[in-house]
C-alpha cells in the first residue's frame, strides 16, 4: 500500500527513536521516565498511533545523545506536516538543530583533482558548535581503494603497497574570519588502505579551542597516487550535516565519464538524488554535485571511468590466478557474469536432467547439503518460497560465484517452501536455522538473486582470508 510522504516522514522518526532506543539498551518505559513522559508514550510513538512533537523529539534527541539524527527526523516530518497545512515552517537563525548537539557541519566543500603525479583532495568544512564542551580536535578519514569492484584484489594490492602518511603529505588549517591558522595533526588509526587522524584545534602557537555557539571554518588536503587510488570519490556523512558539494577535477583528454550513487540507513543503494553538472575549461573537465539536509549515515558515491584509457587486464597464469579464477576455470559462473542474474525456467520433470543456473544451465533446481554430513541433501525442484518466519538473524554466507569474499546478510529463521516431486506433484516443506539459510540462498540463485543484493546498505564484503583468520561459525 503506496503512503504519504508525511506517513514515511513518521515512520523514519520512529525508527530512528527504536534504533537509537535499542543501542543504548533502554526500554520503551525506561526511555519515556528518563524524558518525563507518560511509560506508554513511547510505545505510542514507535508504533506509530502517535505523531511526534517537537517537545518530544527535542527531550528525545538530548537522552539519547543521537548526535542530531533525531532531531533532523523530526524536521524532515515537521517540515511536510506545515507544507500540507499551508503554514511556513519556523526557523530560528543560527539554531537549526537543538542544544547538546554537538559539532554540525553547516557546509562541506571537497574537490578532487587528477594529475600526472596522482590525485589531489582539499576538504573544506563550516563548523558549528551546537554542544555544551569546547571542542579540541576533528576527526578525518582517508581510505583508498584500487579496486573498487574486487575488494580481495584491492586488499593484496594495499598490503603489497600500503598507503603511508609520508606520501600523503597531509596540510590542515583553521580560518576564523580570514586569519589562517595551521593545524596540528596526531594519528589514530593506521592501515594499509585507511587512516584515521585527529586535526588538532592547536599549533605551536598556542590552542584555539571551538567554544559553544562558535562557529569556524577547517580545511584540510592531502595527495594519493595513482596505482593506490580507484575511480571513485566518497562522502559520508558522519555529523548533522546541511549542505554538501562535490567537485571532481579530471582531465579532458581521458574522456572522462562520471555517475554516482548514494546510500542511507533507510534506502537501498540508489541514482544521485540531483545532477551532476558539467563544464570544460582549459582542458580540464569539472563535474560538480550537490545536494542539502544530508541524512545521517548516508553514503554519496561519484564513480567515474575513463574512455580514451584501455581496461587493466585481469592477472592470469599461475602466479595471478585466484581462488575466484580457478573456479570460472571449471565453469563455475563468477561475479559480474550477467547469466548469474537470469530467473531459471521450469524444470521439465518428464525430460530434463537436475541442473543449477552457478552452471550456467537455468533450470529450476538446486541440490542442499546441510551441515550435518550425516543428513541426506536437500533436493528442490521448481521451488518457491510461500511464507517466512519475521524473525531473522545476520550470518556470515559464501558462494561459489564470490569465492574470494564472504558477506553478512540477514536472513529468516524459517521458511515454507513449495517444491515439485519427482512425478510432478507440488508440496510443501519447512526449514529452519541453517538448513533454511542454505536453502534460502539457492532459491534466490534460481530467481536470479545474489546474496549480496541481501546484504544491508553500506555493509562491505569481507575478503575470505580476512574471514578465516577472525572466524565467524554460524551460531544456531
């Protein structure tokens, strides 16, 4: 049933409530005593029978701590309940989201430059103190990754050439009203593929702390070749963020061509929400994008390709073949392969053999071996499933068309499955636990889904040699 943008409006409040709600291990009577409200009140909200007010959302946004991600529900709902009304919505100047915030990002210019010696990134932010502490250091993040399609690839690329803090030759500065003030900077986190620094509100002259209600304006550049960096240019948004632009700065002769993507808590990866927008000027070509009211935890992507460059070969031979190589060596269909994403057709039980679509044959069966070698296989002709369980659990799941990498989808704790017989007849069969796991995956193969396609927005596959050494045994 199709709802108002009012009604989905509603329901993102609600479930961040229940999100913020859970991780911080409070229940629904717990949460309304803590923000002075009726015990039942809550449970109203989140079940939707109440609309949320901004007296709620406000104590809500402060016992919580959410960072501004309630509070900014609350103005996406508030904001179409007085467009439906005719009334203008109230904005107070300066004070766009509630006390105890924290630090707000009111604008986020980053430009990305190609050049002979690699690329070049400058990442310049309008802060806003809207927290009760000063605040001494900014948290920044730099990640690479060569091969944005094949992150088992990529991972041995980086640990065979890591990124290092010398090449980055990172530069941060402070401007307060045209005063330009250089930044201290202290690592964090150091890995082959991703750095996590601390911009330091100080310098050898002295700190320089934003205090409450201050606002201040950071930038920040650093320098990353090529043979490290992908065709692609993410942004996300980690603080209450209102305005983000992007620019991307390639050169012309490469015949650039350029897209992207975005990625929320509440929506599927999906097209740019606003154009991208492009001129040429003195052979460089610029493509610029943006967009306002940045959700929390969203994910934009600009991808690009470039035309007039041939494709880099696949490593073949003994001493670049994967594990992934080795099973398309025995015809074993891979990812990318468009015949992976074909439903299978009915399967002929008078004249036609079992086959598996991982084959390349797409009939409509599949063969389960269940955990327990003890157990007979599973098999399923012409299956379908007609009813699951609600409740589900996340595991870790492998496949032989991603045999380099493992991913952590959720799935249903049981499953009702219509299947042929033999002699044509249809019944149905229950599975639970693992078995309905296992099986759940293959009928998807069968309608021509991967089990990434289950995989939360956001969540990265794990590279297989990453997951044996951490260990992840499914767990019922």
């Amino acid at each position: 049933m199709t709802t108002s943008p009012i009604e989905r409006a509603a329901d993102s409040f609600a479930a961040e409530l229940a999100r913020h709600r859970t991780g911080r291990g409070l229940s629904k009577k717990q949460l309304a005593a803590l923000m002075g409200f009726d015990p039942s009140y809550v449970s109203h909200v989140e079940g939707r029978r109440h609309r949320p007010t901004e007296d709620f959302a406000r104590r809500a946004e402060a016992v919580l701590a959410a960072s501004g991600a309630i509070w900014q529900r609350f103005r996406e709902y508030d904001r179409l309940r007085h467009a439906r009304s005719g009334a203008g919505q109230r904005e107070v100047p300066g004070q766009w989201l509630p006390p105890g915030t924290g630090l707000v990002v009111e604008r986020e210019i980053a430009t990305l430059r190609h050049a002979d010696d690699g690329y070049h990134c400058v990442i310049r932010r309008e802060l806003y103190n809207a927290g009760t502490e000063p605040v001494t250091r900014y948290l920044v993040r730099v990640a690479v990754d060569r091969y944005p399609n094949d992150p088992g690839r990529s991972n041995r690329h980086h640990r065979e050439h890591p990124l290092t803090f010398t090449e980055l030759q990172l530069r941060a500065y402070r401007d307060d009203g045209g005063e330009r003030e250089p930044m201290h900077w202290r690592a964090k986190h150091d890995r082959d593929a991703f750095k996590e620094i601390w911009l330091l509100f100080e310098n050898a002259d002295g700190r320089f702390p934003l205090y409450l209600g201050d606002r201040v304006t950071i930038e920040y550049a650093y320098q990353v070749g090529q043979e490290k960096w992908g065709p692609w240019f993410q942004r996300a948004v980690r603080l209450p963020t209102r305005h983000l632009a992007v620019r991307l700065d390639l050169p012309v002769g490469l015949d650039p061509q350029v897209w992207g993507v975005e990625t929320s808590l509440s929506s599927e990866e999906g097209p740019l929400r606003t154009p991208i927008h492009r001129h040429d000027e003195g052979g460089r070509a610029l493509f610029d994008w943006a967009t306002d009211d940045l959700p929390l935890n969203a994910r934009y992507r600009l991808q690009w390709r470039f035309r007039s460059r041939p494709p880099e070969p696949e490593p073949d031979g003994p001493a670049g073949a994967r594990a992934s190589d080795r099973m398309r060596g025995i015809d074993i269909l891979q990812r990318g392969d468009d015949r992976l994403r074909q439903p299978a057709r009915p399967f002929d039980l008078a004249r036609e053999e079992r086959a598996a679509p991982q084959l390349g044959l797409g009939w409509a069966a599949a063969v389960v071996r269940p955990a327990d070698r003890s157990a007979e296989p599973v098999v399923l002709l012409n299956p379908r499933v007609v009813d699951a369980a609600p409740d589900t659990d996340e595991q870790y799941e492998g496949c032989l068309s991603f045999f380099d990498h493992r991913g952590l989808v959720p799935r249903p704790l049981r499953i009702d499955v219509e299947h042929a017989q033999w002699d044509g007849s249809r019944i149905i069969t229950s599975f639970e636990y693992a078995v309905a796991r296992l099986v759940a995956h293959e009928i998807d193969h069968l309608e021509g889904r991967l089990y990434v396609d289950r995989m939360a927005p956001g969540v990265p596959l794990v590279p297989v040699e990453e997951y044996r050494e951490a260990g992840h045994p499914w767990r019922y």
